[in-house]
C-alpha cells in the first residue's frame, strides 16, 4: 500500500502555491488541534501535518521532496492521483458542512430574530409615536437589532466561504447589507419623527426578506444536490 505524501496528508495539489500551503495547513491545525477542538482532534494526523508543512513551506526541503515523489512508478502515480482527488473531496465537503454549521445556521437565525417583529413594533409605536414608553420600547428594538445584525456581520466574516456555497453567502451578503441600511433609516426616525424613514426602513427590511428566501433556496438546492 503505497504511503500518503506530504500533498496527500494537506489535501493540496502538487501545484500548489506557498499560500495555499499555509492556508490548507491552517484550517486542519484549526480542525484537528487539542485546544481547538476536543472532538476533533488527533494527535497522530497533527503530526503527520507538521511534519508535511515543515517539508512544503520551505522551498528547499520540497524541491528535494518533489524530485523524489517524480521518481514513483506511473501505477504508484496514479494511485496517488485518485488518493488525492478523493481526499480533495472530502476536504472539500468538511469545508462546506464546517461553514454551513459556523456561519450559515448562526446567522440564519439572527437575521430571522431582526426581520422577525418590525411590523409589529412599527404598529405598537403607530399607536402615538410622542409616548416616551412607546419610543423607549422601539429605540430598545432597534438596539437589540442593531448587535444582532453586528454579531451576524463578524460571524460571517470570520470564515471564508466555499466555492460550492457561494450562492448562498452572495445573498446572505447582500441581506445584511440591507438590513444595515434599513436600520440607519429607522434610528433616524426618533430625531424628526418623519414616516419617511419608517417607510423606507420597512422597505428594506423587506428586500433582505426576499435576499433571505434566496439564500435558503440557494441552501436547499445545495442540499439536494451533494448530500
């Protein structure tokens, strides 16, 4: 059974360049250390990775590496190929379960918390917008949307999407790009008490409603297609 080679134990290709190296390297160190992550880790492919990012990351030490693996058998070379392909695969798949549980659920749910109760709110101010417990309450509402939508912001900044889920997150993107906009127009709203920016608030919160639907198609298609 012919070994794994340094390409085959970081999920990379052969032409694979030093950023991607420290990148594939990262995101296992990440999955697969101790400290980060108890449930995943194994202390046995964490040194088989230190050891192949050693060789890699220093141009020397892997030109050596490269002209010795040139050296294999066409049928090794083959196996190789398959191994690596199959491995790339299943990186690729770790990857998107990975952001689909760190970063698609998570803020799923917070921009349902946001978009969830504006009308509502909106009615219950309708009543008489001059009430101070009726615009403390809204102001409060707007507070609470606000660090939601800045929590969802940082959680989906914080990975870097995969290409198979770049569907979804082009419009997730632009759902929160809205729900930003539509919450500076309704915070705008108790300095003048113009309807023009509950209006326009309300109008943009429905725009990243249908941004939303299209990422949870987009989601739904993904489903159904790999898994």
């Amino acid at each position: 059974m012919v070994s794994p080679t340094h390409y085959d134990t970081l999920a990379i290709a052969p032409t694979a360049t030093l950023a991607e190296i420290k990148q594939a390297y990262r995101q296992l160190v990440r999955r697969i250390h101790p400290d980060n992550n108890r449930a995943t880790a194994d202390p046995d492919r964490l040194t088989q990775v230190n050891a192949a990012y050693e060789v890699l990351s220093d141009p020397r030490q892997r030109s050596v590496y490269d002209r010795r693996l040139h050296q294999t058998s066409p049928a090794a070379a083959a196996q190789q190929h398959h191994r690596q392909q199959r491995q790339q695969n299943q990186a690729s798949d770790q990857q998107l379960q990975d952001w689909l549980q760190q970063v698609y659920a998570p803020v799923e749910r917070l921009i349902d918390d946001i978009l969830a109760s504006l009308d509502a709110q909106i009615d219950d101010l309708a009543a008489d917008p001059f009430d101070d417990d009726l615009m403390l309450a809204f102001q409060t509402y707007l507070e609470d949307c606000r660090s939601d939508w800045q929590t969802a912001q940082r959680q989906f900044c914080a990975y870097p999407n995969p290409k198979h889920a770049a569907g979804i997150a082009v419009h997730l993107y632009y759902c929160l790009d809205r729900i930003g906009d539509g919450l500076d127009e309704l915070e705008a709203f108790p300095f003048n008490y113009s309807d023009q920016h509950l209006h326009a608030g309300q109008e943009l919160f429905r725009i990243a409603d249908s941004l939303r639907r299209e990422a949870q198609s987009a989601f739904g298609d993904l489903m159904g297609a790999r898994f």
